[in-house]
C-alpha cells in the first residue's frame, strides 16, 4: 500500500482547489446561475473529491477518487460550463498521471 507524504497530499488538494477557485470564476463570468445542472454538478463533485483526498493517505486510494471525480463530471457540449468543466477534467489527470509516475 504506496502511501503519499502529507506534501504530496497538500499539493494535490491546492491544486484541485485552484482547479475549484477557475471553476467559480468562469461560472460567474458566464452569468450561469450555480443551479445550472453542469455547473452544480461539477462543483459538488470536485468538493467532495477534495474532500475524499484531504482523507486518505494511499496513493491507490487517491487515484481512484480523482478517476471517479473526472467520470463524475458533467459531459458538455457548447454549454457554459463546457471550459471550464474540461480545464476540472485535464487537471484531475494530470494529477493521477503525475500520481502514477512517482509509483
């Protein structure tokens, strides 16, 4: 059970919520409501996905809960929340991938 150092963990959960931070900022530019199902969906699911992560401490663990945060976002087609929602998505792989190389 490859476990993350507490930095790593903390890196992880910063840039997810600067992930979070660009979401709500692009959501207000659009003027969308946060009732707008992909732009509430979305921020849930990045929250609770941070919230998981602030948790665990097993690399494995970790991946699978990024993995199953970018399945859990919306799909979007020419939406407003569709950039935004795609910049959440690169970030939750670049994370895993980065993740992955240090296994």
């Amino acid at each position: 059970m490859p476990e993350v150092t507490p930095a790593t963990r903390s890196e992880i959960v910063s840039e997810l919520d600067s992930a979070r931070r660009e979401f709500i900022a692009a959501r207000q530019t659009t003027g969308v409501s946060m009732e707008y199902m992909d732009f509430g969906l979305a921020d849930t699911t990045l929250s609770e996905c941070v919230d998981a992560i602030g948790k665990l401490t097993d690399r494995d663990q970790i991946v699978d809960t990024l993995k199953r945060a970018y399945n859990g976002l919306p799909l979007t087609s020419d939406e407003p929340a569709r950039p935004a929602v795609e910049h959440m998505r690169s970030t939750l792989v670049d994370l895993w991938k980065r993740l992955d190389r240090e296994a």
